[in-house]
C-alpha cells in the first residue's frame, strides 16, 4: 500500500463516503451448523482470506458501504425470487438476507422459464437516505427498485427506459445536484455493443431527461478493445471515473476510464488481467471504500459449471489511477490475489446457508426456482419438518425437466462437496418423476418414477447441445421403495457422482461421474423437482426430509 498516500485519500468525494444508517436483516432459517465446515469458507481464521471469497454463482456483483456495513446484490437472470441481497461486516464474510424482487416483472412473461433472460447485471446504491438497484432485462429495458431497509420490503419495479439491448446501468447523482445514467449494450439484441452510453436522469430517479443520450466512451475507436460492458461510474479526485471490462467474460480484464468532464474525452487503462495468476479474465465488479480508508474491488470470474464466482482484490491509487490487485507483469496493471489480509478484523465467520432441515416456517433463502412460482407448489407445513413438493402437472416438459417452472434449485456452493438427502413418493401416478437434479444446459438426475403402476428408480442424463438437450433414462432399480436416501458427489472440475441407499448406510454408485456444464449465462445448480403427467386424487407429492450440503 505504500502507493497510496494519505493526500490521495482525501481528494475522495462524498459520493463514495456514503452515510451511516445500517439496515436490519432478516432471519434466516436455513440450519447451517459451524459456518467452519461449510463447503467453502473464504476466511482462513488468522487475519487473512482466499479468493474466490464466495465460491458461488453471484454473477455481476455490485456492493457498497452504508456505516460499518457492506451491501451486495448480483444478477439472477430467469429465477425466483430474484436479485440476492448479502451483507457482511467485512467483505469476506458474507449473509443471504433476502431478494429484493420476490417475483419477476412481468409475471406472465417469466410464467415458464427463460434462460438466460430476466434479471442481467446490477447496480446498487445508497443515496437520499434509502438504497437504490437499477437493474436490466435485456429484452425490455432498465427498471430501478428501492428500499429503506436493505432486507426489503423494496418497491415495485418501474421500467424507468424502455428498449431491447439496453444492458448495465450506473447510475451518478453529481454534486451540483444533476443525475445521470450510464449504461452498456447488447449485441444480441440491439445489433450494437462495445459502447457506453450517458442519459441525463431526474434526481429522483422517476424519469430520464433526453431521448437518445450520448455516447461517452466507444470501444470500437481503442484498439484490441471487444464487448465493452459492464461499467460503474464514481467521481472521486476531481475525475469521472468509469469501471468497465472489456474483452469477454473467459479471457477479459478490467479496465477505468476516466475524464474532468462528465461529457469526455476518457483516458483509459488496464487496472487489473490475469497476469500471472490463475484467474481468468478477472471481470466486472465494485469499488468499495472500507472504513480505515484503503479501498478494494469485488469481481467474477467465469468458472463453467460452477459460474461466475466472486473475488476480493486490494487496490491502491498511483497518479490517480487505481491498480487493482498485486502488482503483475505490467508496469501500471495489477492482476488478482490469491490470499490477503482481510479489510476488517474480528467479524464472525459467515457463508450464504446451502442445507435446509425444512425445519422452519418458510424456505431457506438460498432457494430459487426455474421461473415464478406459486406457493401452492410446496408446503412446510403438512407434514412438520419435511418439505412436501407437489406433483406439477407438466406433460409438455416431461422429457425435459429443465423446462419445468417448478424445479428448485440453489447455486453450487464449492469445487468440491456432498449433497445428501431422502426422499419419498407419495400416491404416486403413472408417468411421475421426482428426484435429485444438477440442473445445467446438460443435467443429470437420480430419483424415483411411475411406470405401469410400479415405482422405480432411474438415473436420467440429458446430453446435447445447447438449451435442448435429450434425455436418456436408465432405469437403476425395475422395482424400488417409494422411500430412498439420495446422494451426490461433486469433485472439482465439475464431476459429478450420484448414488442412492435403502438404509443411510450403504451406498451404490451410479454409472460413471457425469462432466456437467454451465447453464445459459449461469453455472450449474443443484436441486429437487417432483412433476407429472396428469392430476391424481389424492394429489402426488415428493416429502424431503433434509437437503444437506458439507465439505466433501
């Protein structure tokens, strides 16, 4: 740190010094036990931490400082409840608290699944006394949400601009009382990209102020520059300063632009690549001030199957430029840290919750479904203490299970784990199929189906390309119980090994591990489902007694 002086510390404006209310959270009743033999734990106990801090699909993190504490929030895309809302004491110990959006906007539209659509990167802030995301569907435009208390309730989504393609606000309230809003493109939809564009906003964020905006910064005019994307804009030391990656997500780096005038021209530089480490394309992410003063930036990096995992890096100022990380092998551009101090110290050791006892009066806050939900889909109450999911009645999709609005899911939550559970169908009809899912573009499942009035139990791969993969059963056990104990091994690099039991005690494995993938713009996801193919009295079910997630 010895680049960063004292004066540069104080050339910082307010807009980053953000005010000192802390928002309540709200309990979590997922059982986590010993946060210590979770499946990834960041804080290794003596001062310091390692990278990835959250080894978990928080895709497209944005954080700020409210007081002594730290606020996240990440992309979701197509599941539900949308928008995950974290906090930590340190920003390395991270807390699940809640969504900010319960149910995608609009309803009819995320009814079934749309992956890779719905809620894309976002932006958080704390401004005017009450915290603010603005957030993009890439098909229908920005929408901004607020709250007073970070755990929610949050506002109704307003569609503040309209338009396909329109990706990656950051918003910027100026010190002459002016409001601004910076956003990226898509190719995919708006046939442009590798520009960032400016709107004039009104300060109560309610309405935009031009029409078109203005392209401050352009990718294609900086050569080697591709898919400019992502930015996040501050005013500190007299400069505008927009954080922005560039290059794709696998193999990008990260890169600052700023200017004295709002309006341009930008200088630009290479803050932060690979280097000589092992992480790729360090990329998209938020600059964060602790409160001693030293400064740090939150980012992804793309990890396939296991999505865009989340990083802490040091940064430091040289000539009012920030260097992210370590010092790499070009002069001016850091690249990441493996292991670092940690920016606060003495916080409890924390992690997002993974297992669920089904023990409380909702479900853990790690769980997402495929699309919006109904609440009639499930119950904790029927039977206390054991989840009940209801059979959902999806002919269409029955070959695809990925397709099906009901599929529970929670991100992968390390390289390495085990996930154990038990399982048992209830008035089970012909053509029902319940079970454990590792949900991706290509997924596996093991678990229990109705076929010609007996019960079996089958392990299912789904292999192809793209989002339309096939499905190829296997039919494991011709005759089976309706009771069965479940189990999944996930290796590091993504090999995945299923096996089931009668008695808890021994265990047969299933085939060969299966090599799982990524889902569209997220990692894999690890689940339950219960579907079926026609309504039966007394209605199917599937009751899970526990979903435990440990160290494997």
């Amino acid at each position: 740190m010895s680049n960063y002086t004292f004066s540069t510390l104080c050339r910082i404006t307010s807009t980053l010094l953000i005010g000192f209310g802390i928002a309540a959270c709200q309990h979590n009743p997922s059982t986590q036990g010993d946060a210590t033999k979770e499946p990834w734990v960041a804080d290794l106990g003596d001062g310091r931490y390692k990278n990835p801090v959250l080894h978990a699909d928080y895709s497209d993190p944005d954080a700020i400082r409210v007081g002594d504490t730290y606020f996240m929030t990440s992309s979701s895309f197509n599941s539900a409840p949308g928008l995950p809302l974290l906090q930590s004491r340190d920003l390395v110990n991270w807390e699940l608290v809640g969504h900010a959006l319960p149910q995608l906007v609009p309803a009819e539209r995320f009814a079934v699944p749309r992956h890779g659509e719905g809620v894309w990167a976002p932006c958080l802030r704390y401004h005017d006394n009450q915290f603010w995301i603005f957030y993009p569907d890439p098909d229908l435009g920005i929408f901004v949400i607020t709250a007073k208390d970070f755990a929610g309730p949050w506002s109704t989504p307003k569609l503040l601009l309209p338009g396909k393609g329109i990706i990656d606000p950051t918003p910027l309230w100026d010190e002459d009382g002016k409001a601004y809003l910076l956003h990226g493109w898509a190719k995919s939809r708006a046939g442009i990209n590798n520009l960032l564009t400016l709107r004039t906003m009104a300060p109560d964020g309610s309405r935009l102020l031009d029409s078109a905006g203005q392209t401050i910064i352009d990718g294609n005019k900086i050569p080697d520059y591709r898919t400019l994307e992502g930015p996040k804009f501050y005013k500190a030391n007299g400069y505008y300063y927009v954080f922005a990656p560039a290059g794709g997500v696998e193999q990008g780096w990260q890169a600052v632009f700023r200017s004295r005038s709002i309006n341009g021209p930008y200088e630009v530089r290479t803050v932060m690549d690979q280097g000589n480490s092992p992480i790729n394309g360090p990329h998209q992410g938020a600059w964060v001030r602790a409160q001693d003063g030293r400064d740090w930036f939150l980012h992804f990096q793309d990890k396939e199957a296991y999505g865009r995992v989340m990083h802490l890096q040091p940064m430091r100022w040289v000539d009012d430029w920030p260097l992210i990380g370590e010092d790499g092998p070009k002069p001016g551009t850091g690249q990441p840290v493996l292991t670092y101090a940690k920016p606060v110290q003495g916080a409890v050791i924390k992690v997002p919750p993974t297992s669920d006892e089904f023990n409380g009066s909702r479900l853990g806050l790690q769980w997402e479904w495929n699309a919006n939900f109904n609440t009639q889909w499930y119950s904790l109450t029927e039977r206390p203490g054991v989840l009940r999911l209801y059979t959902q009645i999806e002919p269409e999709v029955i070959n695809n299970v990925r397709r099906a609005p009901s599929v529970l899911t929670q991100k992968l939550p390390a390289p390495e784990f085990t996930v154990n559970t038990h399982v048992q169908l209830n008035n089970a009809a012909d053509g029902d199929r319940a079970g454990l899912i590792l949900n991706a573009m290509q997924y596996a499942w093991l678990g229990l189906q109705k076929t010609a009035g007996v019960t079996q139990l089958v392990y299912v791969t789904c292999t192809g390309s793209g989002d339309r993969c096939t499905e190829a059963p296997q039919v494991i056990l011709p005759s089976a119980p309706s009771s069965l104990y479940l189990r999944l091994n996930m290796a590091d690099g993504a090999l995945a090994s299923f096996s089931y039991s009668t008695d808890n005690v021994n265990f047969q494995k299933i085939a060969q591990a299966f090599k799982v993938g990524k889902g569209r713009w997220v990692g894999a996801q690890i689940g339950l489902f219960s579907i079926g193919e026609k309504m039966t009295t007394p209605r199917s079910s599937m009751d899970v007694d526990y979903f435990r997630v440990t160290a494997k």
